[in-house]
C-alpha cells in the first residue's frame, strides 16, 4: 500500500497481520476521498477492482462508500473465509456484507460485460500485471460511459522501494545496489522469514513489469482512456551511484494515484 503514512507496508506476516488488515481497510478510505474530491460519489455505483488480493480494500469499500455492488477480480481466488475471520476479529462483522463478491480473472481478460461499471478501481495492482496496456484496454471495455478509472500504483520499479524488498533492503534502491544474485542470497539465507515467502517475495521481484509513470500515461492514452487527476507519491531519498543514467524523475516518483475517464 501506498508509503502516505511516511512508513514502510507491513510484511502481512505474524503478528503484523493486524496492521496490514489495518492500512488496506483504510486505504478505501484514500479511494473515496479522491474520487468524492471529483465530484464521484461512490454510493449506489457498480464498482469492480481488478488485482484485489485477499479482498481487505474491497470490504473497507463497501463498508466506507455503501456501493450498490463491488466485485474484485483476481487472477488467484480469494480466501473469503480468511477474509471474514480476518473482519470478525478486526472490525466486529460478522459476515462478509451481500454487495460483495469475487470472481477469478484472467491476465487480460476481466469476465465482465462490455460497460457494466461506474467505477473501476486497482491499487498496488498494475507494478505486477504482465501487460498493463492489454488490461487498461479491458477496463476500458467494461466502464460504462461516464465512468471512472481509480488507479494507485506504489512504488514505481526504479524508486527508492520498487523492489519491493524492504523487509531485507531498508535503505532501499536494491535493484540498482545488487545484482540477481546477492538479492536471492540476502532473502535465502534470512533465518528469520518463513522460506515460503521469502521465496514468494524474490518471484515477485523477478516478475515486476518495471513500468514507468510515463509508460502508464502512455498505456492510459492507447487504451482509450485519459487522466483526469493526478497525485504523485514521492518523498526524500538519498540517491546511491548506482543509479546513474536513471532520469531523476523515475527515481524520486515513488507512486501515483490517478482518475481517468473514457477519451
Ligand atoms: C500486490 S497484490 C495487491 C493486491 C491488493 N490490491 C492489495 O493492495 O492488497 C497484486 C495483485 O494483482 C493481481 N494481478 C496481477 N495481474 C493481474 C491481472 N492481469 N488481472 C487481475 N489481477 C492481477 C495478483 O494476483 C495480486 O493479487
């Protein structure tokens, strides 16, 4: 999730689990506010989000904006009993509400009829999508006229955190410090994470489509969409020698959130 509270995303693990329940619930909260600031109420809308993970945005959506229904896509399915264990002991619900749903996704085919939605929504999504031109193209495809694109992206590959490895980088910029290899030796020989997620964490790394803020606008514009608001993610880093070459601007922009409409 996005670095706005000036703090590095729990590892999700452990005792942690609180606090990654904690900061995707909330971070709903980021979606209504920038769309409300729009002038898009997201109350009584039919909203998808595509790349939803284990869910925890889309319930913090329903429960925060009261949407008329809110589907997430994934391309692995959602554990709904872990969620709803997860919103009993977090939030009091006791059942996941009816406006929600989740239906399993394909990499650039969202099962969804053509202009069914007010609102599409995707956070910390499009950094791990294979073609993020094909799946804008598909997002296009299922907005109704007049609806809305939300899209957060953090952090952008080449930024301080993008690679995503902060629980063995803090100093971050370990795409650019270390090679491949001393990047799987760092996280394969941590005896303090479980194996199955270090392992989990360096596939992730290694598939990272490194798009750039400029790649996504690109992206945006080709599927037929076009950026109506803009927020950049960006905060003080120290730059290491390595990075030279690099534009400034791929370095500092940590992370976006964006509106786009149908072009
Ligand atoms: C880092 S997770 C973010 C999950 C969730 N949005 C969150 O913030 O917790 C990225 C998710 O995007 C999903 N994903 C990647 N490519 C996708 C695609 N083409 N269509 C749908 N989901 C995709 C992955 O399966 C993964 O669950």
């Amino acid at each position: 999730m996005a670095k706005s509270e000036g703090k590095l995303p729990s590892t999700g693990l452990g005792s942690e689990r609180s606090e990654w329940f904690r900061g995707h619930f909330d971070a709903a909260q980021e979606v209504v506010d920038l769309c409300q600031s729009s002038g898009m109420d997201l109350a009584g809308k039919r909203i998808a989000d595509i790349g939803c993970g284990d869910g925890i945005i889309d319930l913090g959506l329903v429960v925060k904006a009261k949407p008329a229904e809110l589907v997430g896509y994934d391309l692995n399915e959602v554990d709904t009993s872990h969620l709803l264990a997860e919103a009993k002991a977090e939030e009091g619900i006791r059942e996941l509400p009816a406006e929600l749903s989740f239906v399993k996704s394909q990499p650039e085919r969202i099962p969804a009829n053509d202009d069914s939605f007010d609102v599409v929504v995707t956070w910390s999504a499009f950094e791990h999508v294979a073609d993020p031109e094909a799946l804008l193209r598909d997002i296009r495809r299922i907005l109704k006229p007049g609806g809305v694109l939300f899209l957060q992206l953090w952090p952008f590959y080449n930024s301080e955190h993008g690679s995503h490895l902060w629980q063995w980088f803090p100093d971050g910029f370990a795409q650019f410090d270390h090679s491949d290899d001393e990047i799987a030796s760092r996280i394969e020989t941590d005896e303090a994470t479980d194996p199955g997620w270090g392992a989990m964490m360096l596939s992730e790394y290694r598939a990272l489509n490194r798009i750039t803020l400029d790649d996504l606008g690109g992206a945006i514009e080709r599927a037929g969409l076009r950026v109506s608001r803009l927020k950049l993610i960006t905060n003080d880093c120290i730059i290491p020698a390595s990075t030279a070459g690099t534009p400034l601007s791929a370095l500092a922009i940590g992370g976006v959130q964006l509106l786009a409409v149908p072009a």
